[in-house]
C-alpha cells in the first residue's frame, strides 16, 4: 500500500522536472514474473523505472539503507520498504546465497524484480561487467530477463552529488531475454557467465555507454586508492618543496576491454548484484 502511496506523490514531481521519457514499455509482461535487469548510473534510478512501469516493482538494495538508528533510521527503513525495495547483504559468501534466495522468493510471488547486475552504480558513466547472480534468479525462478537501460541519470545525479540537476531523463527498454534453453544449469558458472555477459551486451546496445571489462567495485577501490595515494604525496610535497611527486598508478585509467559476449566463462564470482 505505501509503494502506491509514495509513487502518487512522487510522480507528479518527477515528471514536472525531469519529463522521463520511455521507449519499449510493451516489453514490460503485464502478469507474471520477470527480472529487469538495469544499469546503474543514479541513486534516482530506482525512482524513475518505477515511475514509468505501472506494475509493482521489486528492487534488491543494500543493507546499509535498512540498518540506521534512532528515528533518521527509522524513517529511512519505512521509505525504503515504501518504495518496493529489500534488504540484501552484499559482503559475498552466505550472504551472496541470501540475497539470491530473496530475490528467487519475490520472482515466486509474481513479481518484477528490479536487479542492477554491475552491482553498485557506475562511478563515471561507463557500463561495467555483470555480477551473475542475476543469471542465476533467471534460471532459478524460470523467468525472462528484461535489460533497462537509464539514459542520463548519471548527469543528474552522479555518485557523491547531493543535490540533483533538472535535465530530462530517459529509460529504454529491451526485448525479454528468454534462458530457457538453460533449464537445469544453475550451477554451471561458465553457462552463467555466458548469460550475464549477454545480458549486459544488451545494456551496453540500448544505453550507447561505453563497456569496461572490469566490476564496477573495482574501479571504485582504485579511485579510492588513486585519491589517498596523491593526498600523500601533496602532504609529501608541502613539507619537501623541492620534491618531484610521481603520478600514482592507481589512478591510471582502466584498459576498456572486448564486448561482455565474448568473455564468456572466465569469472567464476556469485557475488550479490544489486546496491549503491
């Protein structure tokens, strides 16, 4: 009931500043379960698709947003499970085998699924490899993967920006991807790295973005270690003027890789898939 109750209010808003527009809402099945699978590029990205897709939307995010205390916590729980969304732990291992087990119940119900397979939003607006855990809800639960692509939410509110920017967004949705003929192959991963690379060939079409073939979590461990690294050496700098500071190697941009469908099988991860 609150999931309804939030979206009317905030409709309205969304539309009068942002003026979504969607492109493929019939591939969205009116009943039934179905995975949709999205890039990441905004905390508003669980906002827009809901606004567009009449249907009830079911998002997998992290525990982090259902953990908080005193009433600032309390509130933010009530919003989040308001919105559609469930609290997954995404430190891998057991937790990986919960979140998958979460999301297998909610696709039992009925339900869309809301997945981000990068796992955690892009930290430039680049497309980074699939997590496939969302390849395994698919065979799992026996439903289609529908792949979203978000157009523009990264230049309204990229990670770290508070305040969004008003500037029109876009969701582009593509044909259901049917994995059936992978019935019974759960638990081979190279069939699951096949089918998640697929799956994000599909984004990387419908989105334009550019692909990296590394995780998204990665490259935000190197950024991290690239700032700590040239604070050092600003630090280092400051107290031996004369000194010459070397660029970190950290931050040196990632190799762009080959296109998702051709690195089929060579990671064996079943991390948890969705978050911020």
């Amino acid at each position: 009931m609150l999931y309804w109750v939030v979206k009317a209010i905030l409709t309205p808003v969304l539309r009068l500043f942002w003026r979504p527009w969607v492109e493929g809402l019939d591939q969205v099945p009116t009943r039934g379960p179905a995975i949709l699978a999205s890039n990441h590029l905004s905390f508003l990205d669980s906002f827009f698709l809901p606004l567009v897709v009449p249907r009830r939307i079911t998002f997998l995010a992290k525990s982090d947003y259902f953990t908080g205390v005193g009433f600032k916590g309390w509130s933010k729980r009530k919003f989040f499970k308001g919105v559609g969304q469930v609290p997954i732990d995404r430190s891998g291992g057991r937790a990986s085998e919960g979140a998958l087990r979460t999301g297998v119940r909610v696709l039992g119900s009925g339900e869309l699924l809301g997945i981000y397979p990068e796992g955690t939003r892009s930290p430039d607006g680049r497309l980074y490899r699939g997590k496939i855990g969302v390849a395994r809800m698919a065979l799992e639960a026996g439903v289609p993967v529908i792949p979203v692509a978000m157009i523009g939410t990264f230049e309204v509110q990229p990670p770290g920006q508070f305040m969004p920017r008003i500037r029109r967004v876009g969701i582009r949705i593509g044909r259901p991807l049917d994995f059936s003929r992978y019935a019974g192959m759960a638990d081979d991963r190279f069939v699951l790295r096949s089918m998640t690379d697929e799956i994000m060939y599909e984004l990387m079409s419908l989105s334009g973005q550019e692909y990296v073939d590394m995780y998204a979590q990665r490259r935000k461990e190197e950024l991290a270690a690239a700032r700590e690294a040239q604070a050092r050496e600003a630090g280092r700098g400051q107290a031996e003027p004369s000194a010459v500071v070397e660029p970190s190697a950290a931050a040196e941009p990632p190799v762009v890789g080959e296109g998702p469908a051709t690195r089929a099988g060579k990671d064996p991860e079943r991390a948890p898939v969705s978050g911020s």
